[in-house]
C-alpha cells in the first residue's frame, strides 16, 4: 500500500522521466555506435569498439561539406527568420491594423500544414518565378517555414511584458531607440533567443522541404537519407553526437546563466 501510495503522489514525475528516457535513448544509441568498427557498410550492429572514426570525422567524401553547407544555410535563415518573426511578433501585438486577424491566422499555417505540402507548395513557386534550385531557394524556403515559429515564441513573450516598464523610461526622457535597446529588447531577449534555435534547429533537421526545392545542392539531411541507401559511414554518428552534445551544453549555459541573474536579482 505504501508503494501504491508513493508512486500515486509521483506519477506525475515517473511518467515525465519516462518520456525523457524515451526521447534520450535514440541519442544514446547514436553515441554508443559512434564508437562502433563495423565490418561491412553498414553499421546496424555492434562489432568492435574503435576511436577511427573520431579521430577523422571528414574521412567519407562529401560529409563535411554538406555539413558546412546544412550550418550556413540554418544560420542565415535563423537570422532572416529572427529578425522578421521579432517585427511581425510585435506589430500583431503592439499595432492595431485591417486584417490583423487574418494574418495572425496565416501565421500558424506552416505549423500545421504537411511539410510535404509547403515543399511542393514553394516548388511550384520556385519554377512558375523561374528560379534555379540550389543555394537561394533553399533559403529562401528555410526562412518561410522557420518564421511562424519565430513569431509564435516572440509574441508570447511580448504579450507577457508590461507596458508600464516602457512608460516609465520614456517619463525618465528616454528616446524611442534607448527605449527599444535598453528596456524592450533586453525584456524581450529570452523569447527572441527561443525562436530563434528553434528556427536553427529545424533548418538544420529538415530533409522533406530542403529534398523538393534544393536541385543539385546536397544538405547534411539529405546525405543521410542518400548514404542510408549505400550504407551508414560511422563518421554519421559522429557528427550527430557532437551536434547533441553541443545542443545540451547550450542549453546548461543558458539555465546556468538565467540562475545567476535570478540570485543576483533575489541579493
């Protein structure tokens, strides 16, 4: 009765650490068989362990590459997605305008509509403009999908600022730009900050949209999906433990620092 009882008052946290295992176990995986010597092409099973891989991450052709392109392709469109999402988010919540409904519905669009839809959407696009596949449609795409995301994370944010803050520096003579840089942004920062590795993330992750409208270009995604079909180099799971790795350390800095800034608040 006693364990009953005890796991009644926890079930809220046991089913909340299930469900984190189950999302961590796939890298785990990935982790584990990057260390992995596989003895044919692919590698699905465990054989030896083995630091070759590590210790040349570029060693199949082509891999680097489009992991460099996949990079410069999410940073530019985090940065397009991010500054258009931060101006959009605060003209639907600041401004009062003719189809300010309608447009606040066109933004979840993407979000709910299959990806598979928007990519040939936008490749229809792409050629009745005549534009040629490769770098800039991709982009161009990237920005498109990413920005609903960007708008719902900064508008979030926006709507929970108070307004008397900016109020209070404008009483204290402050101009419309001090206003802007020392009070609005820096209060609006952490939902800028979400929106935009959010829009990274998924511009780094996507294979259908960046697969229908990138030509000739091949994406870190999209040489995957086309080794997958000739056999999984283990310098695969390097990258993808190094890309987790980096992501957690990313997150772990930002609560660190947000847990200072509380402290030193509360002091």
């Amino acid at each position: 009765m006693r364990l009953l009882r005890t796991l009644r008052r926890n079930l809220v946290v046991i089913a909340g650490l299930l469900t984190l295992a189950c999302l961590v176990l796939p890298n785990l995986v990935v982790t584990v068989f990057s260390f992995n010597r596989p003895n044919g092409r692919f590698n699905y099973a465990w054989q030896r362990f083995s630091l070759d891989a590590w210790k040349d991450p570029c060693g199949v052709a082509d891999l680097c590459g489009s992991l460099s392109l996949s990079l410069r392709i999410a940073a530019l469109a985090t940065l397009g997605a991010t500054v258009l999402g931060t101006m959009i988010a605060f003209a639907l919540v600041r401004y009062r305008f003719r189809a300010r409904g309608a447009v606040n519905s066109l933004i979840f669009l993407p979000m709910a509509m299959p990806e598979v839809v928007m990519a040939a959407s936008l490749l229809t696009l792409f050629l009745n403009m005549g534009a040629e596949l490769g770098f800039r449609t991709v982009l161009i795409a990237h920005i498109m999908f990413c920005l609903s995301f960007v708008v719902t994370a900064v508008k979030a944010r926006v709507l929970s600022m108070d307004p008397r803050l900016e109020e209070a520096a404008r009483d204290l003579y402050a101009g419309p730009a001090q206003t802007f840089l020392r009070v609005t942004l820096p209060i609006a920062a952490p939902g800028i900050a979400a929106g935009a590795l959010l829009a990274f993330a998924l511009s780094f992750d996507d294979f259908i949209i960046t697969n229908f409208n990138a030509g000739s270009t091949v994406t870190f995604p999209m040489f995957v999906w086309g080794s997958a079909q000739r056999g999984t180099p283990v310098q695969i799971n390097v990258i993808g433990t190094a890309m987790f790795v980096i992501a957690v350390a990313v997150v772990l800095v930002g609560q660190l620092v947000a847990g200072r800034r509380r402290n030193n608040t509360r002091k």
